[in-house]
DNA sequence: TATTTCCCTTGTCAAGTGACCAGTTAGACT
DNA sequence: AGTCTAACTGGTCACTTGACAAGGGAAATA
C-alpha cells in the first residue's frame, strides 16, 4: 500500500470510529483514547493525523453531514404540483431511512445545539445553513404553510424522523421491538410521510 | 432555619444545579465540581448528599419526570368522541410548552438511551414505561392508528414537540428567531397539533 | 449546660484526560 | 544504493476527574 494510501486509510478508520464515540457519548464525555482504541491505533497517532479533539470532532461531523447531502440528492423544486407532493413524500422516506441507518446525524445535532460555543457555531455554519438554505430553496416539507414556517417544520420533522432511532435502545427496552428492524423503519417512514405530507 | 430545612434546601439547589448541567452536556461530560459551584456548594458536600454522581443523576432524573406528570395532569380516554379530539389536541398543546419550558426532559431521554447501559435501564423501568403505560391506555395520540401503532407516533411525537428548543441555541443562530419566545412556543404548539390531531 | 448529632469544609487520592515529543521504521525521491 | 521524508510508537506532561476522610461548628437533645 502506497504512503498516501496507507495515510488515507488510517485517517478514514480513526474518523469512522470517531463518529461512533462522539454519537454515543457525546463531544466531552468521549475520551481521544477510547476512539484510538476503536479505530486500533495508538492514542499518540490521534494527535498526529488530527491537530485537536476538536479538529478530529470537525471532520467527524463532516463525515456525518456528508453522507446526509449525499443520501439525499437536490430536486429541482415542484411546486404544489402533484408530482411535488409525491417527490416530498419520497424525500421524506429517504430522509427516514437515512436517520435510522445514521442516528449519528441527529446526536451530533443534538449535541453541538444546546449549548451556544464554538462547535455549534462551526457546525451551523459549515453544514446547517446551508443545507438548510438547499431546502427552503426546494420548498421545504412544509404543510400549507408560508416561508415563514418553515424553521418549525424543519425542526418537527427531523424530531419527529430521528428520535425512535437515535434512542434505539431506549425503544427496544421501553416497547420490546427493535426500531431499526426494515419493517419498523418502513412503518415509521409511512407514518412521517402521512404526517407532514398526506397524499 | 431547622436543620432538616437546610439540609432539603442545600438538596433542592444541588438537585436544580444538576439538572441543568446534566441537560446542557450530557452525564459524561458533567463534572460534579462543576455542578457544586453552579449549586453555589463544595464538591464535598456534593458526595456528602448523595453517595454517587449515578445518584445524584437519578435524583435529577426525578425532578425532570416528576415535573412532566405534574403539568400533563392524568385524564380520562375520551374515545372517538368530538371532546376526545380536542382534549387530545390540549394534551398535545400543553406537552409541547413543557418541552419548551424544560428542554431538560428531552435532553435526559435522548442522553440516556442512546447506549444499552443502567441508566437507561433504569430511566425505562422507573419513569419511562409507566408514563407510556399512561399514555396507551389513555388511547394515545395515534392518528386513525390501531394500538400497535402507538410507539411510532409516541415517538414521532416526542421529537416532533421537543427537537426545536432542545437545540434552541442553534435554532437562533440557524434562523436568526429565538424559539423560546411565546410567540414562537405558541407556533409551534399550533403546528404539532395540526400534524398530530386534526381539528 | 453538657453532649450528641449531622451538615458542611478542606485536603487528598488514584485514575484518567488532551496534548506533546523524542525515536523508530519503511516508503519515496535522487 | 543512499538520503530523505513522513507515518507511527511509546512515554511523559500538567491537569481534571469522582470518591473519600478527618475535622469544625451549629443545631438538636438530654
């Protein structure tokens, strides 16, 4: 493997497993460490390929953001046509898809936003506004609303697609089935879809 | 002031303190030091008061779900009925000011049961199956669904009311517009008893 | 008043934290 | 081949962590 290779590679294992950490137990209470660890290299290596936790967070969530813009390809926006509503519905489902196959997407949101400090800053302004922009552009999943709602129905639907996911094992003790089985995300997907845009 | 007085009042702040701090970076990332000086204490008489941070968490855990079955006070089912309807839609609307006035709650939930350990065992067992119980005999905020339905919508709906002030700090610096405000508390309680209960 | 109880403070402990650095080794250029 | 470069290792640093222990001092009790 050439050196480029090999350097790409350790990098690529050292952010999969900081995407992982940072999921499950948040920035500050993931130790560079326990990440090392996953990623089976050495904690000094850590601090070489990345010059900071917070460095290593940044391309974590790049990673993570990533895979979003990337699951979710831009539309050219239908407006109020009926091949719109059915383009939204499909977005819709795709998005819940993505949630429970990437509830790290939601924890890292979740996260960075409740406290007003740098990493929800860099985080809102490299990734948040602009995809948010991307989908206030394309319409938005708004229900009959105006613009102006827009921020709230942002907010509802990703609440509404990710949580059961993002606190999976939370659900499976509290209901005894497993949220992220294909047939209960197909259900949860139909049940969102019928929520934010009944055909 | 007596003793016991002073013991529950020096209680009372360290359990407020902690719930804040728990809320705002998660259990891990808490520090009991930090916790005693927002409380205005030692840390000595942190662990003086309860015997572990797991402790002191519970007792924080307590405060936050005991605040939540004080403000959706138990009613009786109303099934199908045109009251039922409306009685459902308060329900809704008064679930969504909770979230708004204690983001706490929701940052608890998804903080534990994100990973398979004895918090979220116990958060389950001791506050979250009874309050569902609650909520499925009550008949549910399910929209036209049968019982089998109910964790989804439960679910849907937890994220869909509580998401936007949870990360209320990135929500202003995404949108420029505080969600905490009445005004926006009020939108938002509108919106997701529209989605969730239909007049 | 004398004694006991218990809320509370200060100080300390081992374990873990992120960052850093001198060496080592193997791929890449001349 | 010989030199250089950069990925990688092991170890160390000051600092923070949760828990604990010894003692003070005021309220409660006798």
């Amino acid at each position: 493997m050439s050196r480029a290779e090999q350097r790409d590679a350790t990098r690529q294992r050292i952010v999969d497993a900081a995407v992982e950490t940072f999921a499950e137990h948040g920035f500050g209470a993931s130790s560079t460490r326990d990440i090392a660890t996953r990623a089976g290299v050495t904690q000094g290596l850590l601090t070489y390929h990345f010059a900071s936790k917070d460095d290593l967070w940044r391309a974590a969530a790049d990673q993570v953001f990533g895979g979003l813009v990337a699951a979710l390809p831009v539309r050219e926006p239908h407006p109020r046509s009926e091949e719109g509503r059915t383009a939204v519905r499909a977005a819709i489902r795709s998005y819940v898809r993505f949630a429970a196959d990437h509830p790290e997407l939601f924890h890292f949101m979740v996260d960075a936003g409740r406290h007003d400090d740098n990493r929800m800053r860099w985080l809102v302004d490299t990734h948040l506004a602009p995809f948010f922009a991307g989908l206030q552009a394309l319409g938005g999943p708004t229900r009959g609303g105006a613009g102006k709602l827009a921020p709230h129905a942002y907010y509802a639907l990703a609440g509404a697609a990710s949580l059961i996911f993002a606190v999976a094992p939370e659900c499976a003790a509290l209901t005894g089935t497993n949220p992220q089985s294909s047939a209960s995300v197909k259900r949860h997907a139909d049940l969102i879809a019928d929520l934010f845009a009944p055909e």
